[in-house]
C-alpha cells in the first residue's frame, strides 16, 4: 500500500500541487514553503527529548493548548515541536500558545522525502496526532526512527466515516503506524476500530478544558471595547460558514445588538455585502455604537466575546457543513441555537441538547422565532445556561489525561542512540 500511494502522489501531482498552491492564494496564506517540503531550520536535537505535536489549524491549535499546558508540566525537560497546516493555525499558536512549545514549524507535504527529511531534523520520541489528521508517508518516517505515536483528542465525523469505509485496506495499512488512538467519544472509538486500528481508547475532549481556560473575558470591558449599549440585548453569531450567510441574516431581530464572526474571516467583505447597509467591521477598529451589526472578522476574539452575548447563534450546522464548535459558549453559561447538521460535533450537541441547553433551529423562521422567543423570556435563558455549564463542568479533565499518555509513550521511546540513522 505504501508504494501504490506514494506511486499515485507521484503521477497525480500535477493535479494536487496547482490546487494546493491556488487554495493558498485563494486564503491569502503566507505559508513556508521550505518548511512544507521538510526543510527546517530548528536546531539538530540535543540531550533534551522532543516530542512532535501536530495540530492542523486554528481549531485544532486552540483545543491543544490545555494538552499542551499539561504536557509542560509531565514532562518539564522536554522540548516540544508544533506544527501546523494552515498559515491561520500558526497566527494563532505564535499569539495564544506562545510558552507552551519549543518550536513551531508548518507541516511537510506528505511526499515520502520531505517527511522523511522533516523527520530527521526533529527526531522526535513521542509524535502526537490531534483529532483527524493521519498521513501515510508521516507516520511511516515516524516509526523510521522508531517514534510512538499517538492520536489524540481523536474523532471520525459521519462524512469522513463514509468516505473511509469507501479505501479500508487504506486505512488498515495506515493505521498499522499508530501505536495508540485516544479519542473523543465511543462512536469515534468503534469507527475507528472498524478501519483497523488496534490499541483504542476513549479519553474525552479536550475542547472543553480549552473553553474553561476562556472564562476570564470581563463582560464590561468587552461592552466598551465594542461600543454595546448594556440596555439592549446582544446576539452573538459564532462560526458562520458563508453558506449560511442568508439563512442566519434574515432571521436576526432589528431590536437587538448583532456580533457576527464568519468562519473564515477573509469572507467578511461577502458578509458586509449580505447585510448592507448600518454594518461595523472590527478589523477596520469600528464599534457597533452607531452600527447596527458588528462583523468580527479578526483572530482570537471570539471566545471571549461571548461573554456579552444573552444568545449565542453558532454556525456551521444549518447549512450541512457538519456543524462549528458549541464549547465555547456553553461554557460562559449562555443559551445557544444552532442548526440540525452537526455531525461533526455530534457528541457534544447531543449531550447538549438532551441536557436542555440548546436549541436546534431548521429553518430561517424557526431561527427567529426561537430568538425571538428567548429574548423575551429571561428565565428561559438562565435555564438553558445553568444545563450549559453543567455539561462542560462534567465533561472537564480530559486534558490531563491526554498528557499523561503522552507521558506514559515518552517513557517507553527508544533511546536516542539506538534509532534508526544514528549511531551511539
């Protein structure tokens, strides 16, 4: 299997390379392409450890942050290379993860030379996975240099499920380089052992011990900052995919303050223009005072503004796009509506809307009545944010335990003279 892949990376590339270089510069991603081909410049190990942690992009980056913080204090005398896919997720580790890494590098392409390449530079023990991120020729220059490696915080959505059932001998000789898949919930857990992987374990998720850590925003603070007038209500629109722009926009109530933050901030200038006309955007430093609507089209600023939200709308899930991620706003106690295709986070919307704290809205009428209907009912909005915080406060800890596998793998890696490619 490990030919015929790299044999089809080979002869399909003058597919895949004009599409990746055009999707970059699509996004405006001023990404190192040295270091995709597995060129690093970080210094050649010495006596100290490293372990390899890859988070894809900004979700991904912000959900690590509580394992990485944890991981800092397991294993003090090791250094930590991350790295990230997407040029958002290195913005957002070098702002918000900055002490909890060593070094922070872009993921090589997956050709067998660049990782292997990348591989040999880091020579890590430990290379540690987030969530859904398995590459062939990686993992194989992993276990080149006799590396454990671990994916953590792991899930399998609905869409990706499918489309694997599709390739199992794939995924049967892909995950014969896994030692160890930690993932999320017992659905995550049985399809992936469907595809062949064999040391599995449920640990839980580590997004909710991220949105814990989010908890310090100071509602009145953010009020100033963004020009909210405190006698009038405050939606907060997280996490829109474009898709959804005229869906969620006419179902916003006209006697209310709106915040919305696109999904993918370089579609703001397309959200303005579905709005019209009394809209503010945060990247031009303008507040909603005398706006009508605040699009927040910056990095990083979200979570804590859900602080001054009495509803939260999260996207993603009213379009089929599988859903964005509903933590964040549980966390802070607020009323969250969102729409029926969650699959993606389908665990945590369950839980969620069995534990009442979440509404699910299937049509533009549906969303405003439902907002329209919590605004009016303030005791109906403490409800649903007591069950919110219920659900995140018992879901806590996985972080820890995440780290302490890293640990466990750490202490069982071979020693550095005894890998492959190098002599002691």
């Amino acid at each position: 299997m490990f030919i015929l892949y790299n044999f089809l990376l080979t002869i399909l590339a003058p597919i895949w390379v004009p599409w990746m270089l055009l999707r970059a510069r699509r996004r405006n991603e001023g990404v190192n392409w040295k270091e995709r081909q597995g060129s690093y410049t970080i210094p050649p190990r010495g006596d100290r450890p490293r372990i390899w942690f890859h988070a894809v992009s900004v979700g991904e980056v912000v959900a690590s942050m509580p394992i990485l913080t944890e991981l800092r204090q397991a294993l003090p005398n090791h250094e930590i290379v991350l790295s990230v896919t997407t040029s958002s997720g290195h913005q957002t580790a070098r702002e918000k993860a900055a002490g909890l890494f060593d070094y922070l590098v872009y993921f090589p392409i997956d050709v067998a030379r660049f990782q292997l390449a990348a591989m040999q530079r880091v020579r890590p023990d430990v290379v540690a996975i987030m969530e859904t991120e398995l590459w062939m020729n990686f993992l194989w220059a992993a276990k080149t240099f006799d590396a454990r490696t671990l994916l953590i915080n792991g899930r399998i959505s609905d869409k990706n499920f499918r489309r694997s059932k599709k390739l199992p001998f794939y995924y049967r000789a892909l995950l014969r380089d896994m030692d160890r898949c930690l993932m999320q919930a017992d659905a995550d857990a049985e399809r992936i052992r469907f595809l062949g992987a064999r040391e599995v374990e449920v640990l839980g998720n580590s997004k909710f011990d991220q949105a814990l850590e989010g908890l310090d925003a100071d509602p009145a603070i953010w009020r100033r900052e963004l020009g909210i007038d405190p006698a009038i209500p405050v939606v907060v629109v997280g996490s829109l995919r474009a898709e959804e722009f005229d869906f969620v926009t006419q179902a916003l109530p006209s006697d209310a303050q709106i915040v919305i933050a696109p999904r993918h901030v370089e579609k703001g200038d397309d959200l303005e223009k579905t709005l019209g006309t009394g809209v503010a955007r945060r990247s031009r430093n303008e507040r909603l005072s005398p706006a009508r609507v605040l699009i927040l089209d910056t990095y990083g600023e979200l979570a804590k503004i859900y602080s001054v939200a009495d509803i939260v709308v999260i996207g993603g899930g009213f379009a089929d796009l599988g859903g964005q991620n509903i933590i964040q706003p549980l966390a802070h106690g607020k009323p969250v509506i969102h729409g029926p295709h969650m699959q993606n986070f389908r665990d945590v919307a369950a839980q969620a809307h069995e534990g009442g704290a979440t509404i699910i809205a299937s049509t533009p009428e549906e969303l405003r009545n439902a907002i329209r209907d919590l605004l009016a009912d303030r005791s109906r909005q403490d409800q649903l944010g007591v069950a919110a915080q219920q659900i995140v406060r018992r879901n806590a800890g996985a972080s820890r335990r995440y780290a302490s596998a890293i640990a466990a793998e750490a202490a069982r890696a071979p020693k550095v003279s005894r890998r492959r490619g190098e002599t002691g």
